[in-house]
C-alpha cells in the first residue's frame, strides 16, 4: 500500500494543497491531469527531489518522507529515459541493482527472465545511441524493474513515440503489469493512455485533487465541467431542472427550450427544483433511428427530432454533427462505421436521435465536495 497524507508542495507560485493518494499493492494507477498541474512536483516529492511542507509519505509500511531518496525502494523512468550513454545495454539493466549492492546470483535469473520476454537479448552488447525510441523504452522499463521496487514510477512513458510503437509499449505495460504485478504510479497528460492502462486515476488540475476512482467513473462520471472538458468530452449543456417525476425516479430539465428527461441514478444527490446543473451526453450513446425501425419504449424518453448539419469521417467512425428542431440545440454523434453505412445519412437530412439512459449524466456547477 502506497499512502500520501495531506502533501503540500510549494514551487515558486505554484502549489499543491492537501493532496491524498492511496494506491493498492499492485494496482496501476495513473495521476492525470493538463500540462502545468503539478505532477511532476508530485513525482518528485515521493522520490525524495523536493521536500514537501506538509504531508506524509508511506512506501508499505514505512514512513519516508524524511528518507534521502535511495532509502526508499523506488525505481522512475523519466520521460528522457536517462539510459546511461556510455554502458551497454546489460550493464545499463543491471545498475540499481548494482548500486544497492543487492545480491547479483538471487535477481539474475528473475531479470534474464524479463530479458527474454520483454526480447531484449539481441540487444545487450549495444549501446543506447543505437537503440530506436522503444527499443530504448523497453530498455529503461527492464532497469527500473529489476530491483524489483516497491514503487514504480513511471513519467508519461508513451510521450515521442510513434502511433504504432505507442501501441507496442502500452501491450508491453499490460503484460508486465499483468505477470509480475509491481505498484506503480504513472504521471500522465493523455487520458487515451490513462483510460487503456489504468485501474485507479487520481485526476489533478491546477494542482488540486479534482476527481478520483476507477477509470469507467472518472471517464464516464465526471463530477464537475472541469473533469469532463479536460477529458475531452463532448455535448456539454447548462441545463436547470423543471421538475421531478417520483414514480419513474426521473428529473425533466431544460436546455434552451428542448426537454431532457433524467433517470435519478445518473444525477447528484439532493438535486432541486430549479436548481442550475451542467449535462453531458455521451456521444457514443446517441443513436439515430431508422425511419423503418420501431423505437423501443427505453428510447422514448429522449427522442429528438432534428437535422444533420456535417458529417466528418475519421476513419474507424464517424461523427454526425446534428442540430435540434427545438431550441436549435447542436450535439455530436459518434457512429461506428459499420452503422453508418446502414442508415443513409447525409448532410440537411432530417432524422430522430434518441439518448439512450446511457448517454446522459449531470453535474453539480461546483463539482460537488471536495474529494
């Protein structure tokens, strides 16, 4: 278990208040946030780099806020890797453990072990400089682990790689994590690499804490407009709530004029008549009817007519740009390709979308308490 209580960091102006992590062992949590957020403050107050002014670290079942940094059983690969230039590529392996005088005969079998599956072998006489980009990634990743570390941190290990390579180390990270478990905290600016990797996000702007918890929650239950628009979300709508229907545990809200009808389980608590809230519809989750297909009773709740106003294919699917009769409300579809070519769509057409429960959520305007 990696604990952080109440950290303050200061650096210059900026700074970090209150900050709490907990990461099980052997989870594969992600700290997410925009340039400028204060991760790498983070990062280096847990390595030891900058002391805190506040808070207390735990690494297991040790305090070590107070330890010089090669007191604390972590390994880091840096976004510049720092691979050693002038030690071959075994040699650069087998540094930390070098370094901790810990004992070659009892980690070399674990290590060649990895050598072999992360397929480094061919690699091990050269030199980093004639390395590519990931073989140089597999390279540091294999150095930081064969300490074996209470903590792994990892520093935006997917930055400068090309979209195919970028694939091959996000494969690579998920069968490591997969075979051999090690607790690790990932800083990351790229919610695509949080989302495929992650199992816990602790999600931090402008050095604030903003949202925490599993992926799906922190993806598709944002709790303030501040989450959902760094995440990239689209259709998002100040809306204020008309009334309140008991019986089918419903909210109806407004949005410019056009209706929108709620289920109560994807609302904020305490939610009151009148009261301001922002919406966020999903855009995977709107479908857009058939002319000759009967609607299901579970799509009537939010069915809206409209037309479509652009159509932008981006290769594996396609973005419908639709724009509401009523209230002249735009929002945008996303359509897999093989739906697409099945409903006939195209640019002034006049088509009925409805919102599946799914795709809808609110959010209180302040984001609700601090977490």
């Amino acid at each position: 278990m990696i604990r952080i209580e109440g950290l303050r960091v200061e650096f210059d102006r900026f700074r970090i208040e209150e900050l709490h992590i907990r990461i099980a062992e052997g989870d594969f949590h992600f700290l997410l946030g925009p340039t400028g957020s204060g991760k790498t403050l983070i990062l280096e107050s847990i390595m030891g780099l900058r002391k805190p002014k506040e808070g207390r670290i735990w690494i297991g079942e040790k305090e070590v806020q107070s330890l010089p940094p090669e007191k604390r059983e972590i390994s880091y690969v840096p976004q510049d890797l720092a691979l050693f230039p002038h030690l071959r590529v075994r040699d650069n392996i087998f540094f930390g453990i070098r370094a901790r005088n810990l004992d070659m005969a009892r980690y070399k079998p674990y290590v060649d072990d990895l050598i072999e599956q992360m397929r480094l072998s061919p690699l091990l006489d050269r030199f980093p400089a004639t390395l590519s980009g990931g073989e140089k990634k597999r390279v540091a990743l294999l150095r930081a682990l064969a300490p074996k570390p209470k903590l792994l941190l990892l520093d935006e290990p997917l930055s400068g790689l090309d979209p195919s390579m970028r694939k091959e180390i996000q494969k690579l990270l998920k069968t490591l994590h997969a075979f051999l478990h090690p607790t690790t905290l990932c800083v990351t600016h790229d919610f695509e690499e949080a989302y495929l990797l992650a199992g816990e996000i602790t999600l931090c702007i402008n050095g604030r804490v903003e949202q925490r918890g599993k992926r799906d929650e922190i993806f598709f239950k944002p709790r303030s407009r501040k989450v959902a628009e760094f995440l990239g979300a689209k259709n998002l709508y100040r809306a204020k709530v008309l009334k309140e229907e008991k019986e089918t545990s419903r909210f109806i809200l407004d949005v410019q004029g056009l209706p929108f009808s709620i289920p109560g389980r994807a609302c904020p608590e305490g939610l009151r008549l009148g009261e301001e809230v922002d919406l966020f519809i999903r855009p995977e989750e709107v479908m857009i009817i058939r002319e000759t297909k009967p609607i299901k009773d579970s799509l009537k709740h939010n069915l809206i007519e409209g037309i479509i106003v652009d159509i932008v294919d981006r290769g594996r699917d396609r973005t419908v740009f639709f724009e509401s009769l009523e209230g002249r409300i735009p929002f945008e579809i996303a359509i897999p390709n093989y739906a697409f070519r099945n409903l006939d769509l195209f640019p002034r057409k006049r088509v009925k979308a409805a919102l599946r429960d799914e795709s809808l959520w609110l959010m209180p305007l302040d984001g609700g308490p601090g977490l």
